[in-house]
C-alpha cells in the first residue's frame, strides 16, 4: 500500500536542472571523501548473483529478490541483490584487502515489494562499502569511530551543498548522538519504533541507534536484520547486545526521522552460529558464503550501505525520493505530488 506525505507549503528549492546539478555534486564529492576517511577503494559490483550461493542479503527475510532465468546456462536462476553485504566480504578476500583498507562501490537493486512513498521506491542506490579490521577492533568503540567518520563526510558534504545553493543553510548538528535500541525502549516505553526513532531524531538531529535485530526487554525487535551479515547479538555497550546500527538524520521537511545508513560490525563464525541458532536458520551454513566463513577464509570486517537518493533528497531539501531519482510510481501518487507542488522525475 503506498502513502504520500504532503507537506504544507512545499515549494522546492532548486528547480529541476539545479537538482541535476546538485545530485552529481553530492554524488561525486561524498564518495570521495567516504574512500579518502575510510581508506576504500572503489570496486565493480554485480546487479545479480546466482540463487543459492547465499551471497544475496534478505534483507528483513520477508522480501522476495527479483529473479530470472539464464537461457544460456541451463535456466540457472539469478537473482537481482537486494543488497551486497556478503559479496563485499567476499570480495574483500578475493582482492586480498589488507588490515585497514577496505573497498566501496555502487549498488543497485530493484525492491519489487517496498511499500511506496517519500522514502521507498522500487529503485535502490546506495553506496555499499566493506573494511577489513582486526579481532581486536570488534568492538562498540571502533563502530561509534567508524560512524564518527561517516558523519563527518556528510558534515563536509551538506557544507558544499549550501556552497554550491546559498538557500540551502546547513542544519545537522556538529556532532551525532548514539543510543541502544534498549535504552531508546526504555525511554519511550509506550512507543512504537518508529516513533521513538522520529522522537529522538527530532531531539538530536543525527542519531546511531545501537542494537538492530536483536530482542529488546519487551520481548520484541527494534527492527529486523538477517543473521548473516551484522553482529546483532556479541556484546557491545553497557553489557547490552549488538555491535551494529543505524543511522537517523532528522527530516524538518518531512517531520520525521530518515534511516540514512545501516551498517555494523559483521559476524564472525560464533555469531554467525548463534544467529543462524536463534532464528532457526541453520541449513544456511551449506551455503558457499557461509561455508567460507566457517572455514575462516574471509576476514573480520565492519561495512554498510549509504542511501545515495535519500542523502541527495535530504542535502536538496526535497519532499519526495522521487525528485531525485526516476522510478515507476502510481498514477495517484504522481497526481497528488503534482498538486503538492511535488515534482517527480
């Protein structure tokens, strides 16, 4: 079901061909400054993978990846990646990344069962990034680290946008807030996730919320995450689990929170078990990522993906996703944003 939020009086900043020039900006810069923080170097990912290698990311385990048959291999299956978490990891054995260094790249997915709105669109762009570390940086200090430093290249960035467009005045706050989910439950008891998230983006303006994908002490998930990929179950801050999060930024256009990152330490072969145990999903470990795993031929690393439309979108000051890159939307949808002043591509 799709939903549209209209905000009053929108008008947009930059009309169309500003925007234009404003994505290339963004797009550009950003990436250059994320390899130079984080000592990446930019790699050439696939649109698919094969069916039943593992390599494709389940994202929450309910959607399903677009597939299609290969005529010239017997009819193998590919499926289009929802995501490249484990490719990267992969990746980063079979380029022999050193400790430190790491690689990024672009991905593109296609998300055929996203609800539609502001934020969602059937196309995904991200920059998915992947770096090697050691056993001793598998901790909830390095993580905050690594978020610092994504943070601050979206500083610099925002920073260049109101640059390049004087109307556009810079609004995140000098530094980001880290919470656990746990601590946000205790907060915000009668909540929804959701809304806590709107509530304590609203009150920090950038925020890490710590612990994605594991129990909370009401018995319930912040929100959910495959078992393969984060480390949603070691112990991180303050005794409590998870050594993986997301990053929120606070939209005053929309009046609510945007997840503009999620990221973590990856799993290594105990929490890979203990995950795979507790979701019931055992059988995974015949999988060839996670066979190499097992077998400890892919290193120990910490990695994400950065939403490139939903950080255009934010820096632009736009009211939709669709302002910034070109999707197929309902006929309802493109009316309505056209009689909002709303003006997709």
């Amino acid at each position: 079901m799709s939903y549209l939020i209209k905000p009053p009086h929108y008008t947009p900043i930059l009309n169309l061909q500003q925007t234009e020039v404003g994505i290339a900006k963004i797009k550009d810069f950003f990436q250059a400054n994320l390899s130079a923080e984080l000592r990446l170097r930019r790699v050439t990912a696939p649109l698919f993978v094969l069916r039943g290698m593992g390599l494709n990311d389940d994202l929450t385990g309910v959607e399903r990846p677009v597939n299609f048959l290969i005529k010239d291999m017997d009819d193998a299956k590919a499926e289009v990646v929802h995501s490249l978490a484990k490719w990267k990891r992969v990746t980063l054995a079979d380029y022999e990344i050193e400790n430190g260094y790491g690689i990024y790249t672009d991905m593109n997915a296609i998300r055929a069962d996203e609800e539609l709105g502001n934020l969602h669109s059937l196309y995904v762009d991200q920059w998915d990034w992947e770096r090697v570390m050691s056993p001793e940086e598998r901790n909830i200090d390095f993580l905050k680290k690594i978020v610092k430093r994504i943070y601050n290249t979206m500083l610099r960035t925002e920073y260049l946008v109101s640059e390049s467009f004087p109307k556009i005045r810079p609004i995140l706050p000098e530094k980001i807030q880290f919470i656990h989910a746990e601590e946000l439950r205790c907060m915000y008891p009668d909540l929804s996730p959701k809304d806590r998230e709107h509530r304590i983006a609203k009150k920090y303006g950038a925020v890490f919320i710590i612990g994605i994908g594991t129990e909370l002490g009401d018995g319930e998930k912040h929100d959910g995450r495959a078992p393969d990929y984060d480390d949603w179950t070691s112990e991180g801050e303050k005794g409590l689990p998870g050594l993986n999060g997301d990053i929120l930024l606070w939209n005053p256009i929309l009046n609510m929170a945007v997840e503009i990152s999620s990221m973590g330490i990856r799993v290594d072969k105990e929490a890979l078990l203990r995950q795979l145990e507790l979701t019931g999903q055992k059988e995974r470990l015949q999988l060839y990522f996670h066979k190499r795993l097992m077998e400890g031929s892919l290193p120990l690393s910490v990695g994400g993906g950065i939403g490139q439309s939903r950080l255009c979108m934010f820096l632009l000051r736009k009211a939709h996703i669709g302002e910034i890159q070109a999707s197929i939307w309902p006929d309802e949808m493109r009316k309505a944003c056209d009689e909002a002043g709303i003006y997709l591509i």
